[in-house]
C-alpha cells in the first residue's frame, strides 16, 4: 500500500471520528450548559479535539492528492495530531489521578467503618 494511500485512508478515519467527536461535544456542551456552565468544560473539550481531527483530516487529504509530498501540510498534519494526543494524554492523566483519589478515598471511608 502506498504512502498516498495511507493518508487517503487516514483522511476517511480521522473525518469520521473527527465529524462524530466534533457533534458529540458540541451536545455534551450544550447539554451541560443547564446544569451549570462549568459543565460545559467537557463537552468544549470534546468539540476542540473533534476539530483538531477534521484539521489533520484536510491535511492528510491535501498529502493524499497532491503530485508531491508536501512537506508543509505534513508538518501541520502532525501539530494537529500532537495537539490532539497530548490534549488527550493531559486528560487520561487527570482520570487516572481522580481514579487513584476515588479509590483511595473509598478504602478509607471502609477502613474508618471498622
């Protein structure tokens, strides 16, 4: 399989997951606007990274039909996938600490039943 090929195919997932978090965050923001406007917060979270997949995804579809190998839209392709992962790495951090806390926090509260 080509190079081309791959980003064609990169270009059709990222677009698909792109479109489905950018639409799923965009209703978890407004959903959680009438609970209170922090909770928002994730849903616009959500919205940011559907966005930053639909801006890899026009890159990698630019890659995928020009003649040449575009040294600019590959650089930009790859900002918008690192923006995305450490996004996403910043937050599977912050789950894993309230994971830690929550669970600790329990075995406290049934520790000090005793």
């Amino acid at each position: 399989m080509s190079l081309r090929q791959k980003f064609e195919e990169f270009s059709t997932w990222a677009g698909i997951v792109g479109w489905a978090t950018t639409i799923g965050g965009a209703i978890q923001a407004i959903f959680g606007l009438f609970a209170f406007v922090i909770g928002a917060l994730p849903g616009i979270i959500t919205l940011i990274l559907g966005i930053k997949l639909l801006g890899a995804k026009r890159y990698a579809k630019n890659l995928a039909v020009s003649q040449e190998l575009e040294e600019q839209d590959l650089i930009l392709l790859i900002q918008e996938m690192n923006t995305y992962f450490k996004i996403q790495g910043v937050l599977i951090i912050i789950g894993v600490i309230i994971f830690i806390i929550a669970v600790a926090s329990g075995i406290i509260a049934g520790l000090s039943r005793f």
